[in-house]
C-alpha cells in the first residue's frame, strides 16, 4: 500500500504541475491552427484525471484501505480533529457557499439583469483572462466541457482531498493536519498552473477551505457537489449561439 501511496503522489507532482504546463503551452499553439484542439485537450484532461482516480480505487480494493479513508461516505460532523467552533464555522461558510450558487443558479434562470451581468463578465473574462483560450466555443466544444466540470468535480475531490490526506496522514502520521492540509492544498493548486501564479494561490486557498470541509464532514461527496456547482455557475454567461473556432492558415 505505501509503495502505492508514494505513486501517486509523485504523480501529483509531476504529471499536472509539469507535463501539464506544457502540455497546456503547447495546446496554446495548436487552437491557433487545429479546429479540433480543444476537443482533444479536453479528453486529455478527463483522462489525466481518471487514470489516477482509477488507480485510487485499485488500491482500495487491493489493499487494506477502505472507501471512507478517501471520504466516500455519509457526511458525519467531525468536532475532534480542528476543533468545534473552528468546525461549525467551515460547515455554515458551506452551506453559505452552496447558497450563493443557488441564487446565481436560479437567478441567471429568471432575472434578465443578473443574466446579462453574467453575460459582460463572461465577456470581459475571454478577454482579461490569461487562459481564455481553454474555454469553449462552439457547442460541441461547451457539451465536452460538461464533462469535464462533472470530471473535475468527482475526480479532484477523490484525489486532492480523500486520498492526498489519507496518504500524508498515513506515510507522516506525525504531521501536523494543518501542515496535511496545506501540501494537499498546494499540490491542487499547482495542479492549475495554467491559470498563472494568481491562479495557482487561488485555487490552493479553494483547496485549504474544501480540505477543511472536507474534516468536518468526514466525506467529499458535499464537497463534489459545491466543485460541481462552483464551475457550472463559472460557465453561466456563455454565449447559446455555436461559433466556428477561426483557423489560422499557414
């Protein structure tokens, strides 16, 4: 088991950190002359995603770790290990969290205002940001990213919050848990390096609140659940109309 352990967590090191940095550059040269660009860079990512999940549950059925060591179970207040106020605290800034997301979800749905709010920032967004170029724009390329925010929020929670603090737990059983949570949270972040750095800190202060979730509750299914609604409502804004990708030729 702990030979399995350290796989994978080198392999959080190196394959999204490293080959995904340049896989992304490179992904930044081909959408400039390859239509289906973004489709296959889309696959790429949901594989790079489930192989490591997969392996995951490979050595949950192999070894002697169960499903609830990487959080797959019912939610279950965990008081003891980061303290009740602290606890209660991270549960009530949740469910804020998955309320704000059902207010944006429903409003976009019936307010023609907030709508085109998230219609000029959608706008400004493909214009400011440094990885605008991975989003969508034809519909084929909006249905596969679906998939991929469904991927994300399935596979992301397994691997950066069940398993990496089974696994640190496990290999350093001296660690601090704030020390734990802090690695498991980094490694998501530079797992988002094509953000950029402010990507890169942002994401890993998602993943230090969704660790901290995640203890409390001694599960990640919430957590799957705010990661889903969390991208689904980053994708409101986007145009229904298909668009042809425009090809440069050479």
């Amino acid at each position: 088991m702990f030979l399995g352990l350290w796989l994978l967590i080198i392999f959080t090191i190196i394959y999204e950190p490293i080959i995904g940095y340049f896989g992304y550059q490179r992904f930044k040269h081909d959408v400039k002359e390859k239509a289906d660009a973004r489709l296959n860079y889309y696959k790429n990512i949901m594989i790079g995603l489930w192989l490591p999940t997969l392996f995951i549950f490979l050595l949950v059925s192999l070894t002697g770790m169960n499903l609830m060591d990487i959080g797959i179970a019912l939610p279950n207040i965990n008081l003891d290990t980061l303290g009740t106020e602290f606890t209660y605290t991270i549960i009530i800034a949740a469910v804020i969290y998955m309320l704000i997301f059902s207010y944006y979800l429903i409003g976009y749905r019936f307010s023609s205002k907030l709508r085109m709010k998230f219609i000029e920032a959608k706008e400004k967004e493909l214009n400011a940001a440094p990885y605008a170029d991975i989003l969508p724009v034809t519909n084929k390329e909006k249905k596969l990213w679906d998939y991929v925010s469904l991927t994300a929020g399935v596979t992301e929670e397994i691997i950066y919050r069940g398993f990496l603090i089974f696994a640190f737990s496990t290999l350093f059983p001296d660690l601090s848990i704030w020390l734990v949570i802090l690695l498991s949270s980094m490694l998501f972040g530079l797992a988002h390096t094509y953000q950029g750095f402010t990507g890169v800190i942002r994401t890993s202060i998602i993943g230090i609140f969704f660790s901290c979730i995640y203890i409390g509750l001694n599960s990640i299914l919430p957590l799957i659940l705010i990661h889903f609604l969390m991208d689904y409502v980053a994708k409101l804004g986007d145009s229904p109309m298909d668009q042809e990708t425009n090809i440069k030729t050479s």
